[in-house]
C-alpha cells in the first residue's frame, strides 16, 4: 500500500471508484451515482476508403483521453453486456471509447487480420483529438490484433498506453499451455503443470478451420470446435474418425500431452495455420520501438492464457515502459471478488491508466 501514499488523493479516489464500477458491471456504484450517463451511439467511421462500424461512448462531460477497446471473441461482439458496462466505466472516467466492430470475433475467431480494423479505430479516434492522450484496451487473446494494430500503418506510436488484461504473448507457449496443461516461467525453466480451460483450444480450432485446405475437415473441425464451444463436455468421437491428413494434424496437437512435442507439432499443420501463428505471435515484434506504455493485468491461476505470458511480455520490455500487476484472485472463467493485496494491485492498475489521462504519467 506505501506506493499509493505518494499518489494524488483525487486520483486515487477516483481510480477506486473506477474499480468498483468494474466489479458492479451494470449494476449501481458510487461512480454511476455521481457521473453523468455516457451516451453509446452507433458511429460508421471511413480511414482510406475502408468503412468500418462501432459504439462510441461520450462521457457527457469533459473528455480527458481517448480509449479504443477491442471486443473479445464472443458472439455478441460489442453488444456483449460484459463489454458495454466495461465501456461505460471508462466513459464514466472521462474517456471517448470507440468499441469497433470485428467480426471475426463475434464468429469466435481471432485472426491477425483484424489488427487492420482496429489500426483504423486507432486512427479514428486519434483524429477525432490529435492533442489529447489515447489508449487501448484489450482482454485475453484480443490483445494479440491489439498489440498488432500498433504496427500497421497509420497508426504506428499514436497510442500512449495499452492495458492488456488476461493476454498472450509467446503463441507457442499459449498453445502448449491450452493444450497440454504446461508452462514455464522462462524458456530454460522447468515446467509446472495446470488444468487448463479447453474453450482456449477450441477458439484456437475455430480461428484456424478455415486455413485448412481439405475441406472437408474444415468443415468437421469447425463442427467439433462449435459443439465443444456449446458445451466443453460435447462428444466429438464421431467426427474425429472422418478426418483427413490435415484434420488429424490438428487434433494430433489437441490431444498431445507432452509439452517437448508441440513445436514438431505445430510445424506439421497445414502451412495456413503455420503462417497465422506467426502472425499472431507478439514475441517476434519490436514492441520497445512503440511510445505506448503496456500495463498489463493477469490472474496467477488463469486456466486459459497463464499468467507467465504477460510475465514474459513484461520482460521484453524496458522496465519504463511496462508495468505489471499479477493478480491471485482473476481468472478467465471465475474471477473472485479481489482481496485486500489484490484490490491494491488492481487499484494501482486503474491509477496508472487514470494518470495518463490526466497527462501526469511521465
């Protein structure tokens, strides 16, 4: 608790009130009771001929920072109720959020052609203020088209700080992770072991069905993935046995136990899937040459992406350039209500985003 002694008493109150508005959702909190109820309204927006969709929420009082948010693989997309009252929060805390509308991830996949899209809501909303600060947000595998989209053209270095929350970074160690159950605070560390949450892997299918080129076996892993989406428990055996070369591969990778092996076997997928791993894997970018600032969030026990991601993140970047804040009480699936150490962290956290709003972050 000491570092918050040296913090702006205003802000501080304001950042818990900010966290508290988070855990309440769409129900009442203090800072619902004295802020002004943000407006969503559906914006079509045009950067270099290419149209795109949102909500863009204005706080109805002065606007102290932009804020785009990336939608998570959900199939309510932005209309998601988790994803509004996120939103509105940060409204509430004087951001103007653009939420665009991906529409890969309201189908449930995550693909590195979506960095494009929301390049372009960066641009969007930076034009719409060039002088004042911006942000990005993003939650568990979204922040990988996130993190992209600071690369695309346009919109290089006009983010100030991204707060990740339940990311990845290594796609490898994602996969051995969601697959296998292992991960490993560093690459020459031993492995430790945990039962992940399947619904990672079988986003991971989803995503990549349509990069297979038999399609036949597009078709049956894209019916595996949605039943096992619908329902973890699914019976999927009937399907399994239809499978061609290119099918198996996949469901070799899904079944493998041993962590050593999944290299060998990601590199004997059809050379599409190949290629999109690459393309969604942030170890491989330069993420020091971004201005952005990452403030990165993630629960110790999460059974999707575990938590040495984000550890791994923080260590590719300079040290005044990330901060990272590991959380004992969230998890994906069922996040608990934080602890004094945790509720310090996460406050902390919201500081941090909060002082760069305000400009005083540097």
């Amino acid at each position: 608790m000491l570092p918050l002694a040296s913090c702006s008493p205003a802000r501080t109150g304001e950042a818990m009130n900010v966290l508290r508005d988070i855990e309440a959702g769409p129900g009442a909190s203090r800072l619902k009771e004295s802020t002004p109820t943000p407006e969503r309204r559906a914006v079509t927006f045009t950067v270099d001929g290419r149209e795109h969709r949102g909500d863009l929420y204005d706080p109805k009082q002065p606007v102290g920072a932009g804020m785009v948010i990336v939608p998570g693989a959900a199939q309510a997309g932005k209309d998601d109720p988790r994803l509004v009252a996120f939103a509105n929060t940060f409204a509430r805390a004087r951001f103007e959020v653009l939420v665009p509308d991906v529409e890969a991830m309201r189908e449930l996949r995550v693909t590195s052609d979506d960095a494009r899209v929301l390049a372009d809501a960066i641009i969007h909303l930076h034009q719409r203020d060039p002088g004042r600060p911006l942000g990005l947000a993003a939650i568990s595998f979204a922040l990988g088209p996130g993190v992209l989209a600071l690369f695309e053209e346009g919109a290089e270095n006009k983010v100030d700080v991204v707060l990740g929350v339940g990311g990845y970074f290594d796609v490898t160690e994602t996969i051995t992770f969601f697959t296998t159950g292992h991960y490993r605070e560093r690459p020459d560390a031993p492995w430790q072991h945990r039962s992940p949450n399947e619904y990672g892997q079988w986003v991971f299918v989803l995503s990549n069905a349509d990069r297979v080129d038999d399609p036949d076996d597009a078709a049956l892993l894209e019916e595996m993935a949605e039943r096992k989406l619908h329902d973890l428990r699914a019976d999927i055996s009937d399907l399994v046995g239809r499978l061609g070369p290119d099918g198996q591969a996949v469901y070799a990778l899904l079944t493998n136990e041993d962590p050593d092996k999944v290299p060998g076997l990601i590199a004997d997928l059809p050379n599409r899937i190949g290629s999109e791993i690459e393309a969604l894997d942030l170890s491989r970018l330069p993420l020091e040459t971004r201005d952005a600032e990452f403030i990165l969030v993630h629960g110790r026990g999460d059974r999707i992406i575990p938590a040495t991601e984000s550890m791994a993140m923080a260590r590719a970047l300079p040290d005044d350039q990330v901060r990272l804040y590991l959380i004992d009480g969230l998890d994906h699936v069922d996040p608990e209500a934080p602890g004094l150490v945790d509720s310090v962290r996460l406050l902390r956290a919201v500081y941090r985003v909060l002082a760069w709003r305000d400009g005083v972050a540097r």
